[in-house]
C-alpha cells in the first residue's frame, strides 16, 4: 500500500470529519451556483431589460448574501481541516514516540539520532499539510466539479459535455509531472535527512573537532551539505512552477473554448444571453479546484515521502508482548535472576552476542560481570532490562518468567547507573525526581546526602534548583556520577545495575562514588559490570564472560586461583 493511501486510509478512521469537509464542498457549490445566477441576472437585467436601481435591489441583497455564505462555508471548512489536521499530526507524533520507547534503546541507537529527530519532528508537520491543505482541495475538486458540471448541463448540454470532456487533461497532465515531481522529493528528503544527522553530530562533537583542529572541515562540509539540499529543494520548487504553469495553462484553453462556442451561438442566436453569460460565470469555478488542486500537490508530495520514513518505523515489529498476566507491583525483597540458556543475535551479525548464556544473579548480593569488550556484557544487560528479547531460552526472575512480566512494570524494579549518565536539560531537582516525581522535599535530600552530593549541591548558585544546561555542563564526571546515585537512592528500587561508574574518575571523586556505593549495595540485588579490580574486590560473586557465554563463576579468591581470563586478568596480563 502506497504511503498517501495509507494516510487517506487514517483520515477514513475518523468518518465525521471526512463528512464535515464533504457537506461543505456541497455547500460552497451550491453558494457558487446562486452567486452566479443573482449576477448573471442582474447584468441581463440592466443591460437588456433597462433595470433601475430599485429592481435590482433584491437580486443584490441575494448577491451579497451568496457572497458572504460562501466566506463563512469557506473559513468553516479551513477551520475544521486545520482541527483535523493538528488531531492526526499529533496521534502520528503520538504513535511514533510511544513505538520508538516500545522498541527500546538498543534498536534505537543503530540509526543515526539526526534522522530520528527529523522523522519524528519535520516528518508529522509535512503530515499535517497533506490533511491540512490536499486533503480539502481533493475533495473540493470532486464534489463541486461534478455538481457544477450537472447543473451546466441542466442549462445546456454542448457546454456540459464540452466541461466534461476537457476536466480530465488536468489530472492527467498532474499525474505526468507528479512523477518528476515525486522524485525530486524523495531526494529533497534525503538531502534533509543527511543533513539534520550530520549538523547534530558536528554539535555533539564540536570539542573534539576544535582540539583536533578539523572545524574548518566541518564548516566546508556543512556547507556542501547545505548546497546540494538548497539544489534539491530548488528542483522541486522548479517543478512544481512548471507543474503550475501547465495547470494554467489547461484551463484558461478549455475555459476559451467554452466562452468561443458560446459567443457564437449568442451571435447566431441559437442561446439567450442571460443563460450564456451564467455558463461562462461558472466555468472559471468549475475548473479553479483543479487549478487548487495542482498548488497543493506539492504538499502531498512531501507529506508521501514523509510518511513513508514515518510508516517504515511504525512497521518495525515490537518485542514479543505479554500473553500472560503480569505482576502489578515490583517485588520488595530482592529478587534473584536466573539466566536459563539464553541467547541472542543483533541483526546483520553472523554471531551471537549472547550465546547459551546461563547463570545465576544471587538475590541480596554484589554480583559483578567481568569480560573483555566484545564479550557481551551489555547485551546481556540489555536483556535483563528488557530492553530486548532473548532468541532462544528465558529469564526468570525469583520464580516467574521475566517474558511473562510487563516490561514498564519490571523496569519499575531497577535502578541504573551508567559509565556515563545520562542528565537532561532542566534542574538538578527535576533530574533527581525523574526516579520518583512525587517523591517528597525530605526524600531527595535524603537521597542527596546518601549520594555524596550534598556538598556540591551547597556550592552551586541555586542548589537543587540549579539548571544544569546541556550535557550537564556544570558539573564534573564524579558528580555527575554521584546525581546519577541519588537518582538511584530515591526510586530505592530492589535491582541495581552499575555499568562501571568510577572507571574514569579521579581517586578522590572515586572514593565518594564508593562510598555511596556501598550505601546504596545494602539489602539489594547489584549487579555491576567490571572494568577495574577495585569493584571486582567488592563483588561476592563474579560471573566471567568470553564471546558471549559465562565461562567460569565463583568469588574473587576461587577465579584468582584458575587459569582463565580472570586470573590472567587479575595478574595484570589484560586490561
């Protein structure tokens, strides 16, 4: 199915409105059709049968009274495509982020973020146009056409059929450029594309690019990107005036042929003059929704092509849902994990990052996951967190399947701190709160001064309420290690995962992650992903991973006194 029929198929969804523009195209037909008939009567009145000003009066209020009709049926229906419109844009919009939470971090951060950013923000509002402004003028370019059509040929029959006969060269001709003009547009969205990807990129990375002295390249790049998009965008703008022109064209020759055959019948006297000049009235409006039309093509053009990225994400199959009941709370206790012959592979590898995988994260207890790059430990996060699913195997969490848990619900029972956490623009209160918005004033300071964040929040101008801008700025990497901490003290969930947090730290901001740390490891399931010998110290138990399998588990004495990677690793033969 065609991306345009795809969108009239969602339009189809909401019947009334699709009614609404429908019964105003009758309507305006109808004011069109007695706006010309008060006219062409004044005119032959005056002209023909010598009218004065008092027997023109009614004939003009009526006049005036279509005039306005038609303004207020006009605004009506722009009113109401605009509501419909902003409606569809915004359930689009809808779908598309509430799909892109649903198919989780590990999906998402294989495309360039760019992209993403211009298919969910650019992407709805070239939607919107196509509602907005194609979808009426279609409308309008059926039912008035037609009904004006029938009432020509009502007056008379050649000039009906001559309507009739001509009306279609002004699709056809649409469909013979809309093909050029498609492409162009497939290319100016491309262009759009790359171009929004390359420019977020170059920000993310503005640092490096100074330090390693290849801003200057950036900019020529930039600006080459740039150019070919402004080549494109001017190729379709280019057809779209060649597109107008022909449509113009077409109908200012069948709009000649029309006002010819009746000139000259008038002259021979085979048509009286009033019924003449009201066919003539009519024929501009018949052919001006076509010429509406063909304007707005373009926007159909471009909201195709933007539904077609849009279309392709919401295409994308989600994890496996949920068939059995789910718990409705999180566990209080915590919660052994239990990894049963798992298995999992990225699309496009030949290997499996997890495979037949099998352990046992104790409940209670420092588990810590050891291996060298590559080896999978963060797929196998991954897959806990269920963030995606496993191939083959399954998860148990206590005693039920994690498949048969709710994904938002078990997330509710972790807490994540990453090497490097991310903090959104706004305060350091609204970045805290994020694990509990309803959490209490006492709470977060409870969780800050667990967190060893007290003494940095002091010094900033505002304390908590201190916005910390993008990328969190003003703080350093151990503090913004210890904010991720007290985000995790407050949602004080049963899970704890820890993806190294202290491998880049300086030895003082260091200790304090420590000891924050080990506050927050008490009565609760961690799990913690080992890159430096001092966390492996602390683990109870130690699960080592090599091209995505646990080889070898115990405690650190146990491995030490072994002959695989950890013991090697531990004598300093790796890193």
């Amino acid at each position: 199915m065609s991306q345009t029929r795809r969108l009239l198929k969602d339009a189809d969804r909401s019947a009334g409105w699709l009614a609404g523009l429908f019964l105003f195209a009758v309507g305006q037909t109808v004011c069109i059709a007695g706006q010309m008939v008060q006219l062409s009567r004044v005119v032959n009145g005056v002209f023909l049968q010598g009218w004065n000003l008092s027997d023109c009066l009614s004939h003009l209020a009526w006049l005036g009274g279509w005039i306005i009709a038609r303004g207020l049926i006009a605004y009506a229906q722009s009113t109401l495509a605009q509501q419909g419109a902003l409606r569809f844009k915004t359930g689009l919009r809808h779908r598309l982020m509430t799909h892109f939470v649903a198919l989780g971090p590990a999906r998402i951060h294989q495309e360039r973020t760019g992209d993403i950013i211009a298919t969910a923000i650019n992407g709805p509002e070239k939607v919107e146009a196509f509602y907005a402004r194609y979808i009426p003028r279609a409308i309008q370019t059926v039912v008035i056409p037609i009904l004006l059509a029938l009432f020509v040929l009502h007056l008379d029959l050649l000039s009906g059929f001559i309507l009739l006969a001509t009306a279609p060269l002004i699709p056809m001709f649409m469909v013979l450029i809309g093909g050029l003009a498609k492409q162009r547009t497939e290319k100016q969205w491309a262009a759009l594309s790359r171009m929004s990807a390359h420019f977020l990129d170059v920000l993310q990375g503005i640092t490096t690019l100074k330090l390693f002295g290849r801003s200057k390249d950036q900019e020529t790049e930039i600006r080459r990107i740039a150019k070919r998009y402004r080549i494109t965008t001017m190729g379709v703008l280019k057809v779209a005036f060649v597109s107008g022109l022909v449509l113009e064209l077409a109908a200012s020759l069948s709009t000649a042929i029309v006002a010819v055959q009746i000139g000259v019948r008038l002259v021979e006297g085979h048509m009286a003059f009033q019924p003449g000049l009201l066919i003539l009235l009519l024929t501009p409006e018949f052919y001006l929704p076509f010429r509406h039309l063909g304007t707005e093509h373009h926007a159909s053009m471009e909201g195709g092509e933007a539904a077609k990225r849009i279309y392709a994400w919401l295409d994308e199959p989600l994890p496996i849902p949920v068939h059995s009941t789910s718990p409705t709370t999180i566990p209080d206790a915590p919660c052994a994990i239990r990894l049963d012959d798992i298995s999992f592979r990225y699309p496009g590898r030949d290997m499996d990052a997890v495979a037949h995988c099998s352990c046992v994260i104790e409940a209670g207890k420092i588990n810590a996951l050891v291996g060298p790059s590559g080896s999978g430990k963060s797929t196998l996060l991954q897959l806990i967190c269920k963030h995606i699913e496993p191939a083959s195997g399954s998860i148990w969490i206590n005693d039920q399947r994690l498949a048969n848990i709710e994904g938002e619900i078990w997330r509710q029972s972790i807490a994540w701190v990453g090497q490097h956490p991310t903090l959104f623009y706004g305060t350091i209160l609204d970045n805290i709160k994020m694990a509990r918005p309803n959490a209490s004033k006492a709470d977060v300071e409870e969780a800050v001064h667990h967190a060893e964040f007290e003494e940095v929040a002091q010094a900033l101008p505002h304390g908590l309420n201190t916005s910390l801008g993008e990328q969190a700025w003003r703080l350093s990497g151990g503090e913004r290690q210890r904010l991720a901490l007290a985000r995790a003290f407050l949602k004080n969930a049963p899970l704890l995962i820890m993806d190294e947090p202290t491998a880049h730290l300086d030895p003082d901001s260091e200790e304090k992650v420590a000891l924050a740390f080990e506050r927050l490891a008490k009565e609760r399931t961690v799990i913690v992903v080992a890159h430096r010998l001092r966390s492996v110290y602390r683990a109870d138990i130690i699960h080592v991973m090599q091209q995505g399998r646990i080889v070898a588990s115990g405690s650190h004495d146990e491995l030490t006194q072994s002959e695989g990677y950890y013991a090697r690793w531990v004598h300093g033969g790796l890193s």
